[in-house]
C-alpha cells in the first residue's frame, strides 16, 4: 500500500505504528538515519500519555536475536530486524528484502524526488505481480 502525498512523513508514520500497535503488528520501519532519528523522538513524545514499546538500531549494530519481543524496529536495514509482519518504508529506495514481509507500506512525502522515486518503486513491484493500492492523504 502506497499513502501518498503525505505532507509530514514522520507523524504520519507515527500515527500508522501506533494503530499497528493497537492492533498487535509487529512492525520495521526502514528509512535514513536522519529520518529514523527524527521518528525515534516523535514516539518517545507525540502521546505523553501513552507508551509505544520500540527500538532503534544504527546502521552498524549488530542484528538482534530474532525471538526479540519489542513490536516495532527502526532500522536502516531489515537484516537487522527480527522477523515481522508489516514493512513500513520511509526512503526513497526498494528496501532490501521486502518480499518477506506479508505486508509493505510505503509512505511517500509530498516533493516531486519522493514522488518520482515512488513511481519507480511502483513499477517495480507491478514488474514482479504484486498487488498494489494507494491511498492519497490529502486531496
């Protein structure tokens, strides 16, 4: 599933992850460094109120041990995530390993590098039968 046009890509995804969270998906958000920071703090403070459990790992941390019980991973590379159920991409890349995942997100900004590398994201899904959908955030 494609959510595009999303005018702030971070709260949004903070916004995803805690539905994921409610209804029990365990989740990797791949993305850059710089983008992963920014959601790291976001989760910590967007719901004072509430907890999302989560973890991020540097680019050059070593993989966790798979049976690890925290829902959500912020990771650079999904090798050094446990196995999931849901991807969420915030880069502007195909993710590496994808496929094993049983579900993808990709949450796309609203500038025009992030919506062209969306499209050859798109076509390259399309190229291989997966099934895509998107969703437009705003009109």
């Amino acid at each position: 599933m494609f959510h595009l046009r999303v005018a702030d890509q971070v709260a949004y995804a903070c916004r995803l992850l805690r539905k994921a969270h409610a209804r029990d998906a365990r989740v990797v958000v791949c993305a850059p460094a710089r983008v992963l920071a920014e959601l790291d703090a976001l989760l910590w403070t967007a719901d004072p109120a509430s907890f999302l459990p989560h973890v991020r790992l540097p680019a050059d941390a070593a993989s966790p041990a798979p049976a690890d019980p925290t829902p959500i991973w912020l990771v650079e590379r999904t090798d050094q995530a446990p196995a999931r159920d849901v991807l969420v991409n915030l880069g502007n890349e195909i993710v590496a390993g994808f496929e094993t995942f049983a579900r993808l997100i990709e949450i796309v900004p609203e500038d025009e590098a992030a919506t062209q590398a969306a499209r050859r994201r798109w076509k390259y899904y399309a190229d291989r039968g997966y099934a895509l959908a998107h969703h437009e955030a705003r009109a």
